[in-house]
C-alpha cells in the first residue's frame, strides 16, 4: 500500500490485517455452507466460532484504524474516503457472519436437488468479496487495477442474482409447505445480499478512486 501511505506503515500493516480478516470472513462462509448442507453440524459450529471471531477482531480493529486516522492526523485528503471505506467492508464481514449463523439457529430445510445450487450461490457471492477485497487494495497500492476488480465483482453480482432467481424459480414450484419454500427464498435471498453488499461498497470505492486520480 505504498503508494498512499508512505510514510505510515503501521497503518498500513492495519488496513492489510482487516482485509485479510474479511477473506477469511469469506472463505469461512464457503465451506461453513457447505457443512451444513452435507449435514456436518460440528464442523459448521466450528467455521461459526470462527467467522464470529473474525467479526470480533474486525470491529476490534476498524475502531483502531479509524482512531489512528483522526488522532494521528493521518492522510487528512483521504481520510474520509477510506473511513467510508472501512465501513462499508465492515458491513459486508458482518453480513457474512450474520447468514452464516442463521444456517445453524434457523436450521433450514433444502431441497436435495437445489443444495448444489446453494453452495454455487455461496460460492459466486464470496468470489465477489473476494474480488471486492482485491480492489480496495488496489485503491490504496495499484489504483489502476481498481476497475478491474470492480468489474469482476459486478460480475459476480450479476451472476449470483441468476443463480438466486433459478432456485426460488425451483423451489415455489415444488409441492412442499409454503413455510419452507419462504424458508429456502429467505436464505437464498439472504446469500445473494453479501454479493449485493459487495458491489455497493464497490460504487463507493468507483468515486473514491476517481476523486484520487483528479
């Protein structure tokens, strides 16, 4: 990230801790999913005390982050940029923590023949984070690349909206209760949302980036 902060490293060191902490999030989530559908609930609690740490320790330090900025007095040009930044990722963490916990209080039940569709939802949806992670650490590092990664994760975006219509097309036209085809609508729906969340701080990241190239 030397391109924006050159002369604070230690702030530096931070912002890269807290992206690393919502790959995590992400790659948490992915097989956390996974376990739930193939009916592992020990090791999805496992994955669920994980990503709940990953929240702790986010907050934990975003709050550290954004005391640094104003008590330091650092990259003042900037600072309310990168704040804005901040939260928008953090709300994409918590997000991931959140639907991730609701697999185990909820205990959804699934249709066999859609799980697979779920985990290809779980996996698009992460992809976006992941892609969206990239590109905020392009905007501090490598700002030429950020289009790129935004463009991948609106791709992704788009792509988990189709998944998400195909299984709610397939579920309200099963002959099981409406409780549970609302049931599998909500999670679909709920999944889809940290994709949507990803391409909203994505927007925000778009006019960061142009306001620095001015």
């Amino acid at each position: 990230m030397t391109l924006l902060f050159k002369q604070t490293k230690a702030l530096e060191k931070k912002l890269d801790d807290y992206l690393d902490l919502v790959i995590k999030g992400a790659f948490l989530f992915r097989v956390g999913v996974k376990y739930y559908l193939n009916g592992d609930m020990d090791e999805l609690e496992t994955r669920i005390n994980s990503i709940n740490e990953c929240e702790h320790d986010g907050d934990r330090l975003r709050r550290d982050i954004e005391s640094s900025l104003y008590t330091e007095t650092l990259i003042p040009e900037s600072r309310g940029d990168v704040l804005g930044l901040l939260e928008a990722c953090d709300r994409v963490l918590n997000m991931t923590a959140e639907t991730l916990n609701q697999f185990y209080t909820e205990l959804p039940y699934f249709l066999p023949e859609i799980k697979e569709q779920y985990i290809n939802l779980s996996e698009v949806c992460m992809t976006a984070v992941d892609q969206m992670v990239a590109a905020v650490r392009a905007y501090f590092k490598d700002i030429v690349n950020v289009r790129d990664y935004i463009r991948k994760v609106q791709l992704s975006e788009s792509e988990s909206d189709k998944i998400a219509r195909k299984i709610k097309h397939t579920v309200f036209r099963t002959d099981i209760q409406l409780s549970q085809k609302m049931h599998m609508r909500y999670f679909a729906l709920h999944i889809e949302l940290i994709a949507d969340e990803a391409e909203d701080v994505c927007d925000r990241l778009s006019i960061a980036a142009i306001k620095r190239s001015l």
